[in-house]
C-alpha cells in the first residue's frame, strides 16, 4: 500500500527537515489520534498513549509536539522518558494502551529523529494502518495548534507539561523500565553471568541504562562503551554501526562476548571472544539450530528475510528445520511468523525478534537468547558459529536522488538477469530501494568471491548508466 512518510520501519529523517520538525509532528499526533478513535470504542478508557524517545536531543521537543496533537483529539499522552524501543512495545501490551510512540531514528546519527507507532499489545502498525493514518493527516489550511479544539482542552492536554518529561525517570515511567529490566533478566537463572566478563557498547542510546542493569544484575563484570550520552554522541562511531571498537575491547579485556547495541535498542551485533564479528545471519543460526536440537523451535521454523545469506538455508535445513523469507523490516518478519506459527525470527542486520518474549526485535533479549546456547553447550561463540558457513556475499549501497521504479531500468534489469543465470541454483540477486532512506541496496550471493564480486560491479556500473547518483 503506498504510503507518502512511513518507510520501512516507520517515520524518519534529518531533524529539521521537511518531514522530521515540530509542525509536522504535530499534525502526526493529530492524524493519530483521529485513526485512534476509528479504533477504539467509544467511551473506553483510558484514553492514553504512551510516548518515549531515545536520547537524541530532539527527542523530548518532538514528543512534546506529536503529545500537543493526540492531547487535541481527547487522547493522553503519557511520557516514559528515555527507553529502548522493545521496552516502549512491553509497556504498550502491559499497559493497555492503544498506542504506543517511539521516538527514534534507531541507527542513524543524531541529527536525525523519527517515529515508530506501536498499537494495542506493542506490535508495530502495518502498512495499511500506516497509511490509515497519514489519510487522517490535516490539511495544511487546518489549524492543530494547541487550544485549537476544545476536545484538546477537555482531555487535559495541558497535563503533559515540561516537568512531567524532566520527572519521567520516575514513577510509572522507572516501573516500565524496571519490568523491563526484569523480564530480560528472568531468561537466564539469578546469577547465571557471575565469573563473566563482557564488553558492552550502548551507543550512547536509549539502552545505556536498561542493557548495563541487565547484565550487572546477572552477576557479569561489564566492560561499558558507548554509555555516556549528551544528546548528539548517539551512533557516534560506537553501537552496532561501528562494532571496531568492541572488538578491541573484547580483545584487551578478556571479554567472553562483545555486545552492541544500536541508538534505540531493537538490535544486536556480537563479536566472539577472539574480537570477531558475528553478523545476524549466523546469531540467527546459532538460536535456530539450537532450537531444534532441544526441539523448541516453533513449526520448526526460522523466518527472516530476503537479505539474509543462503548458507543460513543450508544451515537450518540441515539441522531439520526449514527457513521461510519475507520483505525486509523486522514487522514483516513478525507478520510471517504469526502466518507460519514460528516464534523465532529477524533479519540480518541484528534484529531478532522472539514473540514469545516480545512483540518486537529486542537487542538485550537476543543477546541474554545467545548466552544462553553458550551456557547450554559449555561451547564459545568461535565454536557455535562454525554451523553456518556463508555464501560469499557482496553488497553496495548507493545514493540515489530519485528512486525510479525498478522496472523502468532496462540496464540494471538487463544486468541482474545475466549474472542470476550465470549462478543458477548457487547464487542469487537482491536490488531494492532503501525504507528509510534515499539508497538503492544491491546484493549479490556466488559461489566464490571472485564471481561475486564481478556481479557486483556489473550492477553497480548498470544502476550508474539509469541512476542519478550522489
């Protein structure tokens, strides 16, 4: 369903820009607490929505703005502060609420920002209730002020006020986190961590709090990085985006594992204690095979998506399981395994999503999952690793100023088909348009690096002869 501002995962771009500011995130509260009231019986109560933000600078201007909007349509915002992305999910399906709102640019630097919506039970919205939503939107002669609607003054929209943000760290906001916290830790027996050290790197994110707790909580020597944030630091050559790092301190320290998380908490990146990265596909097959081995995998089912590498097929099929793909985005992961009885999932990136666990990828909770095979088998992560051995894969991503519709690039067509007969059965070919941003992604998976890598450059050369890129 077409959709003009909801990409892949959400709403996001530069703060400040056309999209991302205070006027349009006004009209969002707005659109959404319209689409709300599509939803919600009349006269149910509470009316209330839970907003959090990660530590972004723009982040509490932001949810001020889009509260301002759902507090005119007769909604309550509720502010929970600073708080992982998976954590605002949990606390829309343990509150009630009928909407939750992330605020959040995930991995992106700090001077972006964006929206996640969460509806009743903390999944993500789907993509015609996205659009449901952006249909809702004002018109641009339409006043959405505050005060511009007495619904607005009546729902008592002036209860979101500076000092409920600044106060958010406690109360029901700090109960959230908590139970949070709390959950994340019951996945692994009371002490489970005590003799290990870690290397943890929060990105200077919404997870500098939650995910250091967790651990230190189960008894682990954390060696932090990345957990001094100040508002423009957040991806700042630390998190899941920029693993070096971690690796190094790993390494140094003595570190059992390495763990990164992104600026809103929704992935994981892990290096094993040689200060090697793993990449999704392989903490994905490492859960999954492990899994079947206890007989626990759902549907004996992985389901993930058409990024993800052809050796974790392989790697899965042949430990008696079977792997199902779908679009990329981790909502559309966990819309396929609500259709295949699965509940493990993710994408290569890093999100792993256990709907046993959680309605959304959670990067604390796959990290606790992995140790939990590595408590299990008595086995490091050099030695688990060595069950998904990976096709050579090559990737680019280019930036492009405007996404013309693939089939209107006879050349790169003309070159994806060539190279796909060439590989047969032992490769394949992946070209699409960025969610989130103005890129075109191409990847290509061979049977040696070499052919691989000849791919590549041939898509990249097409996509430069049809393209405008930048």
């Amino acid at each position: 369903m077409n959709r003009t501002y909801f990409g892949t995962d959400g709403i996001r771009g530069p703060y400040g820009g056309p999209i991302v500011n205070e006027v349009f995130t006004n009209r969002l509260g707005v659109a959404a607490g319209r689409w709300l009231d599509r939803q919600v019986a009349a006269g149910r109560q509470p009316r209330k929505v839970l907003v959090g933000w990660d530590t972004r600078s723009s982040g509490e201007l932001l949810a001020d703005s889009i509260a301002l909007g759902l507090a005119r349509e007769g909604w309550l915002p509720e502010p929970l502060g600073v708080l992982p992305t998976p954590a605002i999910a949990r606390a829309v399906g343990k509150s009630g609420a009928p909407l939750g709102v992330a605020i959040t640019a995930s991995h992106n630097p700090a001077s972006d920002n964006g929206f996640k919506l969460f509806s009743r039970g903390g999944r993500k919205l789907t993509d015609s209730e996205e659009a449901e939503v952006e249909r809702m939107l004002p018109g641009p002669g339409e006043e959405v002020g505050p005060g511009s609607n007495d619904r607005g003054k009546a729902s008592g929209g002036s209860q979101w006020r500076a000092a409920d943000r600044k106060e958010a760290g406690s109360s029901r906001a700090a109960d959230f986190r908590n139970d949070y916290v709390a959950a994340a830790c019951s996945i692994l027996p009371p002490g489970a961590l005590k003799g290990w050290r870690i290397a943890l790197d929060t990105a200077n994110g919404a997870t500098c709090a939650t995910s250091t707790a967790a651990f230190q909580v189960l008894g682990a020597d954390v060696m932090a990085l990345g957990n001094t944030p100040d508002g423009s630091n957040i991806n700042a050559g630390v998190g899941s985006e920029f693993p070096e790092l971690l690796c190094s301190r790993v390494i140094a320290g003595g570190g059992r594992v390495g763990i990164a998380h992104d600026g809103d908490g929704d992935r994981c990146v892990v290096c094993d204690e040689r200060g090697e990265l793993l990449d999704g596909d392989e903490l994905l097959g490492i859960l999954a095979i492990r899994a079947l081995e206890r007989g626990t995998l759902a549907a004996r089912t992985l389901v993930t998506t058409v990024q993800s590498n052809l050796g974790l097929d392989m790697a899965v099929k042949a430990a008696g399981g079977r792997v199902v793909r779908t679009p990329v985005g981790d909502r559309y992961v966990i819309e396929g395994m609500l259709a295949e009885g699965a509940t493990l999932g993710g994408e290569s990136s890093g999100h792993v999503i256990f709907s046993e666990i959680g309605p959304t990828g959670d990067g604390l909770v796959a990290a606790l999952k992995l140790i939990e095979v590595m408590l299990e088998t008595g086995k490091p992560l050099s030695q688990l690793r060595r069950g998904i051995a990976k096709f050579p894969q090559a990737t680019a991503s280019l930036f492009v100023r405007e996404k013309k519709p693939l089939g209107d690039l006879p050349a790169l067509s003309a070159a994806v088909e060539a190279v796909e007969s060439e590989f047969g059965t032992l490769g394949r070919v992946l070209v699409r348009y960025s969610g989130t941003q103005s890129m075109l992604r191409l990847l290509v998976e061979g049977p040696d690096v070499q052919s691989v890598r000849s791919g590549l450059d041939r898509l990249v050369a097409a996509a430069g002869k049809e393209l405008d890129l930048t």
